[in-house]
C-alpha cells in the first residue's frame, strides 16, 4: 500500500511525462509539416517517413501515459476507499472500548451519538430501547434533528418491518418503498434492529433529507448496522447486569426485596430515625394457614396467593416504605417517618386488602400482624425487629387475622393487655 507521499510523487511524475510527451508531439507535427512542403525527392521523402514514425511512437508514448495515469486514479480511489473502512474500524474499535465503561443505558447512547456523529455526520439518528415489560420500544436518544424528522417517542415491535424481518429496512416514500405504520414524513429513514445473543435488545434508526435519499441510505446501510452490532452487545450486556443486580435484591417469586436488601435498609432508617429524632415502624405479616392452602390447592394456587398479597401491600403503601420477603409465606415492611398508631392504622388497610383476596381465589386468604416502633416501643434494629415478630406470635395466638402491637416501652404494665384489632 502507497502512501500519501508516495502517491503525489507517482501523479506528480505521470503528469510530467504526459506535459514532456505532449511538446514532443508538437515538435513532431511542425517537423513533418516542413518536412512535406519542402519534399522534392527520395531524401525528402525518406525524412518525411521518419517524422511520420517518430509521429506514432509520440502517440503511443501519449496512450502508455494516458493507460498509466487511469491506473494511477484507480489506485489512488482505492487507497482512499482502503483509508475510509480503516477510519471507520478505528472509530468501531475505539466505540466497543468507550462502551465497555458504560454503567447504563444513557452512557451507551452518548457513546453512540458521539460515534455516528463522526461516522455519519449528514444523517440525523435514534436510539430505541425496549421497555420492562418488553411490548414497546421508547425513545432513548436523538441527535442530528432534522427538517421534516421527528423520531416518535415510542413504537410498537408488530409496525416494524425491520423488528419483524430481523434485517435493515428503508423506509422512504419519495421511493415508494413499503414504510413502516409508525413512520411519518417524507424523509427517507434506514431502521436497523439491534440483536445479540438471539435476543433484540432496540432499534437504530438513520433519517437522511437529500433528494436521492434511497441511494444514501443504501450506502451507509453497512456502516450503521456495524454500529448496531457494536451497540447490541453493550445493550446486551447492561440488561445481563441489571438482571444480575435485581436478582441479588428482589425476591423473583413476588418481586419484592430480599431480606438482604431488608437488613440493609432496616438498619439504615434506624439510624436516620436516631439522628433526627423521628419514628420508624417495622410490621411483620404472616399469611393464615398457608400450608393448609397449599395441601387443598396446590403450590401453584399458593405461588398466585403470595403474588397478589405482595401487589395488594405494596398498592396500598408510599414508595418509600420497603416490602420484604422476609422467608416463606411471611413478609416485613419498614415504615420510614411513621409512628405506631399510624402504622396499626396502614396494617388494618393492609390486613382487609389481603383478606379480599379470598373472593378472588375462592379460598380463605388471610394475615396476622404484629408491629414495633422506634422509639415507642424500641431502641435499635435489633430489638424492633424480634419484638414485632412476638406481637405477630401473639396475633397468631390470638386467633389469626388481627393485629398485635408491641408495649410501649414505659407506658404499659405487664398484666395489661396488649392493642388487639380484630378481623
């Protein structure tokens, strides 16, 4: 492979060999011209024949130069074809090492964006992620924006040719090509689905405004599906990270927090309600006769039972209160900010939300609560935790489906009562 510098040497020779080749052939033509109008006999005629073939070596001379020079161009586009993929490898291989480094979703999309930027600095772009549940991608970057493109904020998987296809698409109506139902305007859009690992994880998409749109969409179709591929693992593998990251704190049966994330948290609010002076309530639920369910239904029926407990608690409290698995049918739930009688008054809201479960499965659904308090009835993490657990003990006792409150430390003696709230 010719350098640069060695290029400009080889045109600059060519050209000068062309310029030498040109004035020989002048000189040529004028010698001949004499030549004829001077010839009278053989000797004159002998001069004009050896003009004549120093005419046709001039020629061939001058078609060499022209053939030499067509390879020269050649060589020339294909060096600077063979410079362009190496850029664009470069600036590849530098987007799979930013995007290495990349925590979320938005890192990787400004790693995209710088990358196409560079690469396809005409076209305008659009990132598209799928959502949680997996029925709608949304919009996660834009850039290059466009007269007459405006990417939609979200689109369906089932009115998109390339999601269905697995391939790039163009949609462009000055073409007439068959467009997708969620494109709208006359600018020509290229869409590239984004899989890895036999998953699609998005779709990026390139709009270009040009008259003969089709024809650069069909140029850059490679290069934005190199950077589709580089993309689809990134995306790949941010989803296999938050995978891993909500395994390792929610529970996969109920979606609720592991008791892990439960300690973590317990003894975090503890200790702001220490510094601040505040209250924080731990309630301990325990689902009636689970066992029994399981035996006269089957644990598939019970597996529902315990999804629709975890949904009906977590509905019915504020999103900064935690819900926890704490170990089998039984659940914990840390009240940040909140006092005992407020909390007895939550369980009781919880405790009628449960027990309307019954209806809806054709089953006897219910809970008993016990519930602590910092600092009314506790003074640490540890104590407000046990000492919820033997008011759940003592609902249990009681009769199940009713709520047990520890004492309040100071307040009560021993011989008296405990709050009862039945069902």
């Amino acid at each position: 492979m010719l350098s640069d510098d060695a290029l400009n040497a080889e045109l600059k020779r060519a050209r000068d060999s062309r310029r030498n080749a040109l004035a020989l052939q002048a000189s040529c033509c004028a010698l001949v011209i004499a030549a004829l109008l001077a010839s009278s006999g053989f000797g004159e005629l002998f001069l004009a024949g050896a003009s004549l073939l120093a005419i046709a070596t001039v020629i061939n001379t001058l078609v060499l130069s022209q053939r030499s020079m067509g390879q020269l161009r050649q060589q020339i586009m294909r060096f600077q074809d063979s410079r362009s993929a190496r850029r664009q490898v470069e600036e590849l291989f530098a987007m799979t090492d930013m995007l290495q480094a990349a925590e979320g979703y938005e890192d990787a999309g400004a790693v995209l964006m710088a990358t196409s930027q560079r690469m396809l600095p005409d076209l305008a772009g659009a990132l598209y992620i799928f959502n949680n549940s997996g029925d709608r991608l949304d919009l996660a970057s834009s850039w290059n924006s466009i007269e007459g493109y405006t990417p939609p904020q979200a689109l369906l998987p089932g009115h998109c040719w390339a999601l269905k296809r697995g391939k790039p698409h163009i949609n462009d109506p000055a073409s007439q090509t068959l467009c997708c139902s969620h494109h709208i305007g006359p600018v020509g859009v290229v869409e590239v689905p984004m899989t890895a690992r036999g998953e699609v994880h998005g779709l990026l998409m390139f709009g270009c405004d040009a008259e003969d749109s089709f024809d650069r969409l069909m140029e850059v179709r490679r290069t934005a599906r190199a950077l589709a591929d580089s993309m689809s693992l990134a995306l790949s593998n941010i989803a296999l990270r938050e995978k891993l990251r909500t395994q390792s704190l929610r529970d996969p049966l109920t979606g609720l927090y592991n008791r892990r994330y439960m300690e973590d948290a317990l003894e975090r609010y503890c200790s702001l309600a220490e510094r601040s002076g505040g209250s924080t309530s731990v309630m301990m639920i325990d689902l009636d006769h689970f066992k029994r369910l399981n035996d006269e239904h089957g644990h598939a029926k019970g597996d529902a039972v315990l999804r629709d407990v975890a949904a009906q608690i977590t509905g019915a409290l504020r999103p900064s209160d935690v819900v926890a698995r704490y170990g089998g049918e039984e659940l914990m739930v840390i009240l940040p900010q909140c006092d005992l009688d407020d909390a007895v008054l939550k369980a009781e809201l919880l405790r009628a939300r449960v027990e309307a479960l019954s209806e809806v499965h054709r089953a006897k659904i219910t809970a008993s609560f016990g519930i602590a308090s910092i600092p009314e009835t506790s003074t640490g993490p540890i104590d407000l935790v046990s000492l919820a657990d033997e008011a759940l003990y003592e609902a249990k006792q009681a009769g199940r489906n009713c709520i047990r409150c520890a004492e309040k430390r100071g307040t009560r003696p021993d011989n008296l009562p405990r709050l009862v709230i039945p069902g």
